[in-house]
C-alpha cells in the first residue's frame, strides 16, 4: 500500500526489584504499549481511487480482490506483566548447600480493533529451575513452558479460522563431573520429557475432527562427552 502512514507507539513501563544480600533478586514489571495507524492485513474489492493510485487500468483487473495492508483507524493496545525470582538458598543443612532456584513468567495481551494481527506472539511463556554446584560436580534442571499461541489464519473458505501452536513443556538436565584441574565429564539433555508440538486450526466453522492438522515429534537430543581445557 503506497498510501500507508508508518506506526507510531507510546510506551509506559514500571519495575519494582529487590536484591537479596549475597547472590539472589526478585523482580517485577508490567508495561502499556498505545499504536496509532496500526497495519492491518485486508482483502477488498478495490475502489476507484485504488486504481488511480497505482495507475492501473480498472477495466482489466477491476473484478480481482486485492489483498494489502491498511492503517487501523482506532488504537490497538498491547499490555503485558513479568516476574523473575533467582536466589542462592543458604539456610540449608551441609549436605544440601550450594542449590539456586530460579523462576520467570510473563504474560501478553493484545487489545483493540487489530488485534488479530498480531499473529506469532505467545501470550504466556513460564520458566523456572533448580541447580546443585560442588567443588567436583555441578547439575541442573531447567523446565521452560509455552503457552498456546495464534500463529495466523487458518482456512481461506473461513475468514475467521486461524491456526494455532499447541501448549509445550520442556525438561532440560545439564551436569559436569570435575575429573580434575581441566578436564571433565559432561551431559546435556534436551527435552527430555519428549514434547512434541501441535498445530490445528480453529474456528466457528471447523468441526472437531479438522481441528488437528500436524505434529512435530523433535525428540529428546542426548549429548555426553569429555571435555577439557589446557
């Protein structure tokens, strides 16, 4: 669309953190995003001044759709809050010291009049993890969990069908085994647990049964080895 105005946004943002005495935060934050002129993806039977615009003949091509991208005429809002958390645990007995927790969380939300274009965004993604280091050997799990997501439309015969990405959860295990001064045994462990991702399509004219459209098995990915330093 060579008529098309760029984007303009304001943004507000507010944090609150605290710091833990030795190695250790927590956080939290929210935000408040305003787009003026906003894109929107159209498909329109297209005016006469469309044709102008372009200089194009409408006695050929005045019975095609054109499928273009338009200025939102309102304000599309996007808000969206976070947390984290991190800290060394200390009042432990012996056997237990050296342990870190972690967590993270953040949630988005899409509002106003183009909302639905606002496609590939996850609207919940959460994170969280337990670590034991030692003078000889280190472990750690990591789990990382992503929510549903809108990954753009879905059936030409129905507008209002889009495809989504299911919700995931994944396990990740790292851990180290000092053998001495530079040299070490390793794993590393992705995905352990075996998520897999699912896409399907959803809308008020899809019936159930063609609601599930693929999967992607990835596997769990197992690498150990030696590793050194010298």
């Amino acid at each position: 669309n060579a008529g098309i105005k760029a984007w303009t946004a304001r943004t507000a943002n507010a944090r609150l953190e605290y710091y833990f005495p030795g190695v250790g935060q927590i956080s939290a934050g929210g935000f408040l995003r305003n787009y003026e002129n906003f894109f929107e993806a159209v498909t329109f039977r297209p005016p006469a001044d469309f044709f102008e615009l372009y200089a194009i003949d409408p006695s050929v091509y005045g019975g095609y759709d054109v499928a273009t991208q338009r200025n939102v005429p309102g304000t599309v809002k996007t808000s969206g809050v976070d947390f984290s958390y991190k800290q060394a645990l200390t009042r432990l007995p012996p056997w237990a010291r050296g342990v870190q927790v972690f967590a993270n969380a953040s949630a988005q939300r899409v509002t106003g009049e183009a909302a639905a274009n606002f496609a590939g965004y996850v609207p919940r993604v959460y994170s969280w993890g337990v670590s034991l280091t030692r003078r000889t050997f280190n472990v750690r799990a990591n789990w990382n969990y992503r929510g549903r997501q809108r990954d753009g439309g879905g059936l030409a015969s129905d507008p209002q069908s889009y495809a989504w990405v299911s919700k995931k959860l994944n396990l990740d295990l790292q851990g180290e085994f000092f053998l001495r001064r530079g040299l070490a045994l390793f794993a590393n462990l992705r995905n352990v647990n075996d998520a897999t991702e699912d896409f399907e399509i959803h809308g008020p004219a899809t019936p159930a049964h063609a609601q599930f459209r693929s999967r992607q098995d990835f596997g769990s990915l197992w690498t150990v080895g030696l590793k050194g330093s010298f």
